[in-house]
C-alpha cells in the first residue's frame, strides 16, 4: 500500500490495513525510508554497501521468501472462497523467480558471490529468516500469511520507488534492481494483494486479527534490522 497522508483518508471508510498504517506509521516508515533506502535516493550509498545487500537478497529470496509463498499459495489453495486468490500469488512466484534471475545476473558485474552468506553467522538474518520460517507452518493461518505477503510487497514497492522519484540521485548502476519493486505493474500487484488481505481481514475473528497486527510489527522491525546489517549496522 503506498504511504498516505491524512487528508487521503478523510471521507471514506478506512480499511483494516490503512487502520494500521495509521496506527504503525513509525515503524511503517522506518522501514520503507530506512537510511539504506535515503543512502540510494541520495546517491551517497557506498557501493560495498549495495553489494552486502545484493549477497543477502539473494539468499533471503531464494531461501526464506520463496517456502514462504509457496506455503501460503498452499494456504490459498485449501482455505480462500475466491480461485483469483492462487492466480494472484501464483504471479509472486513469478517475480520471485525474475528476481533470482536478475541477482544471478547482477553478480558477476559486482564481482559478488552468491553463495558466500552463512545465515547463522549473522543473528538479524537468522532471526529474520526464522520469522518467515514459522509463517510456512500449516498452524498459520491464511489471512495472517496473506496479509505479511502483502507487507512484504508494500515494504519493497514503497521503498525502492522513492528510489526513482524525482529528485533522485541514485546511481545509474542500482536504478535497474529499483525498477524492479518500484514500477506501476508492481504497484498495481500489491494492491491486488491488499485487496485479498483486507477481505480476509475482514472476516477473520478479533483474535486473528491482533495475532495478524502483531506479526506484521515483527516483519517490519526485522526489515529494519536486515537493511541495518547492509549499512554495516548490527
């Protein structure tokens, strides 16, 4: 969902999710204009930087995010009322695939390894690859896993498109992995995700929803600490 201020809410009805980025706009912000993201825009990320972060998307895609959204297109397939649910996250698993891609492509031009992270060496990457980890189990529920794809998807679109909004300084070298995330297409499949997440919201029980709320706060303060470790924070 992209960032709003106050006046886009006056008028309607607010749903579950612009309740929360309402409520959470601190932590909603320090994870979408994290200093990694300003250091982008601004054009003053220092290059070893990037590169950390190339290695470690790299292994967050393909070994966290991927058994994430398979188990929640599992999750779809079993629990959703409506079939364009699995079309929907089926896509994610396409971009998923056209990331990996693209950062094997990437890899030899920053004369990077993809394989030299070790997740236990680090505790903001195991911890946030074990947060992901406890989403694939089947006790998890579909609107619970729906709603953190969702927030992994408008974390990344509303990060990396103020990457390339005017104004913007960001080297040459990074605005094509900008693009990726955030590009209309993109944007347009979040809100498709929003969608499914805040239906599923609303008929969920009270206390799904509050279990909802409190893993998306967890997810944003492990973006926090992932994007940390790429500025050479801990």
């Amino acid at each position: 969902m992209e960032e709003k201020n106050n006046n886009d809410y006056k008028g309607k009805q607010l749903t579950q999710i612009e309740k929360w980025i309402r409520k959470h706009k601190l932590e909603y912000s320090a994870a979408t204009r994290h200093p990694f993201i300003y250091s982008i825009h601004h054009g003053s990320i220092d290059f070893s930087c990037y590169k950390n972060w190339l290695e470690r998307e790299y292994l967050f895609v393909k070994t966290a995010l991927v058994p994430f959204a398979a188990s929640v297109l599992v999750k779809a397939w079993k629990e959703s009322i409506d079939s364009y649910d699995v079309e929907v996250i089926l896509a994610f698993l396409a971009y998923l695939n056209d990331e990996i891609s693209w950062l094997k492509q990437e890899a030899p031009k920053w004369h990077i390894s993809l394989t030299s992270v070790l997740v236990y060496e680090h505790k903001p990457l195991h911890d946030y690859f074990s947060f992901f980890e406890r989403l694939t189990s089947p006790d998890v529920k579909y609107t619970e896993a729906i709603t953190i794809l969702w927030a992994v998807e408008s974390v990344y679109y509303n990060g990396f498109k103020h990457c390339l909004e005017e104004g913007n300084n960001t080297p040459n070298e990074m605005k094509e992995g900008c693009k990726i995330w955030g590009n209309n297409n993109f944007k347009q499949y979040c809100e498709s995700v929003e969608n499914i997440a805040n239906r599923t919201l609303e008929q969920a029980l009270d206390e799904d929803v509050s279990k909802t709320e409190v893993l998306i706060l967890e997810f944003l303060e492990n973006v926090v600490h992932f994007r940390n470790m790429n500025l050479g924070g801990t």
